[in-house]
C-alpha cells in the first residue's frame, strides 16, 4: 500500500512538488527555534521598514524585527493550529457520524438535525462570534474553528457507513460474535474511512485560511506572537514604502495554500475516484 503510494506520488510531479513542500513546511514548523537566523521578537527602531539584505533576506518590519524569522515563526502557529483542528475535527466527526449512522434511529435523525442547523450558519461568522465573545487568544480560536469542522466529516462518514453496514460481511462479523465495538472500529471505519482522511487533507488548507484571516482581523493570534495574518494585518498600511512586509508572507502562505490542494487532489484521485 505504502509502495504503490509513492510510486504513484512520483508519477505525479505536481503532487510530488507538493508533497515536498508540505514536508518542508512541518519541518520549520518543529525547528522554528533552530531555523529563524535572528531573534523574531528582537525590537531595532533604527532598522525599521528596511529593505530586503544579503543578510536580512526578508528585510525588517515596522518595528525593525526580522521579518524571516518571523515568518519562520508563524509557519510554526499556521502548521501547528491547522494539524491540531483537522485532527480533533477529524475525530469528533467521524465518530459522530459513523456512529448515528451504524446506530441509526432517534440518535441518527438527532445528529443529522444537529447538522442541518449548523450548516444553516456561515461557518466564519460563527468563528468570528465565538472568539468575540471568548477573547483572542490560541486556544480560543482552535476552539471556534472546531465548532463547525466537524459537520463535513460526520456527513461524510455518514454516508459511507449507510453504504455498507448491511453489507455481508458485516453481518457475517455478527454471526461469527463479534461485538459492536469491533464491528464498528475494525470492519465499518477500516472500510470507510478513506474519503474522510482526503477531505481532511483538502480541509486543511481552508483551516490556515481561517486561522491567518482571523488574526488579519485580530480576533486570533495577538501582536507580538508572530503569525501570518497578524503580520500582514500590520503591514497593510505599508503597503507602498515597505511591500516586503505583504509579499513575502503572502508568497509563504500561498505556497502552503497550493500545496495542500495539489496534494489533497492526488489523494482523492487515488483513493476515492480509483
């Protein structure tokens, strides 16, 4: 499985591109520490709004900080919120939803009109509510993100499990005594669980999304914590005698951004549309 994996990744030079990249992308995020060349905190007023160096590649913001370290900085909060809200979207959807669905009944038609409610409202105005109401902060907005993550992969895995949990197999798992614990874990998701781990690929890119557009508005992550929508919120009125400060965490994000999909692509061509 893992084979054919990267054989077909690398027939895919789009994809493969990507999936470098992501790699590329989590490794800064864990060695942040190590990578940033300057302290992204440091304050040098003298060095403010200064151009792009040899030594400074990215030159320094509004407050004379190094504007790549910053950056490095901020893929660490981008990569580490978007991994942390897939993953716990991940898990609460696809247990809520395989479960209505292999029960079905009152807790199946419950769930679903849980569902119908929240997807009644716009997803980032709901965010924007929540962390309104709690307060920035990096918790409480991994917490308004997850509100609503959930509802994509519950439906999804939904439908999945209505698909094949009267299927002959299940029911021979029945007759052969096995309980609904395993039934449900090793037969049910093992067989259904595919689409969901591509949607969460491909939603992990709307995630980052959310995260940087949150703190553009600052309602994510505060000022002097470095992250990318907060950074280029702050450089937008320097936008004509410092581009640099747009560009290049622009360039960063985008490059994430088109990772994620291309990536996300190839996975659903090769798991779901096989």
């Amino acid at each position: 499985m893992i084979g054919d994996f990267f054989k077909n990744l690398k027939r895919d030079k789009i994809a493969f591109l990507s999936f470098i990249f992501l790699l590329l992308y989590i490794f800064v995020a864990i060695f942040a520490n190590f990578l940033a060349p300057y302290d992204p905190y440091k304050v040098e007023l003298s060095k403010r709004l200064v151009a792009p160096s040899f030594s400074h590649p990215f030159g320094f913001d509004e407050l004379g900080r190094d504007e790549l370290s910053r950056v490095i900085y901020g893929t660490r909060i981008s990569v580490s919120i978007g991994i942390i809200v897939v993953l716990i979207t991940f898990i609460v959807g696809i247990l809520i939803g395989g479960l209505s669905a292999y029960v079905g009944g009152i807790l199946d038609e419950l769930v679903m009109r849980i569902t119908d409610v929240f997807l009644a409202m716009p997803g980032i105005l709901l965010a924007i509510a929540i962390v309104s109401f709690l307060g920035t902060g990096i918790f409480n907005l991994i917490f308004a993100l997850t509100v609503m993550g959930w509802i994509s992969y519950a439906r999804l895995i939904r439908g999945e499990v209505l698909k094949i949990k009267n299927s002959e197999f299940i029911y021979a798992a029945k007759f052969s005594g096995s309980g609904h614990f395993k039934i449900f874990f090793k037969h049910i998701l093992r067989n259904t669980i595919d689409p969901a781990i591509v949607q969460g690929v491909l939603n992990l890119g709307g995630v980052i999304i959310s995260e940087a557009s949150l703190s553009f508005l600052g309602l994510g992550i505060s000022p002097p914590t470095p992250s990318w929508g907060n950074m280029l919120s702050m450089a937008r009125i320097h936008l004509f005698d410092a581009p640099h400060l747009i560009i290049f965490p622009s360039i960063v994000l985008a490059i994430l951004i088109f990772s994620v999909h291309f990536f996300g692509e190839f996975l659903e061509e090769m798991f779901i549309k096989r």
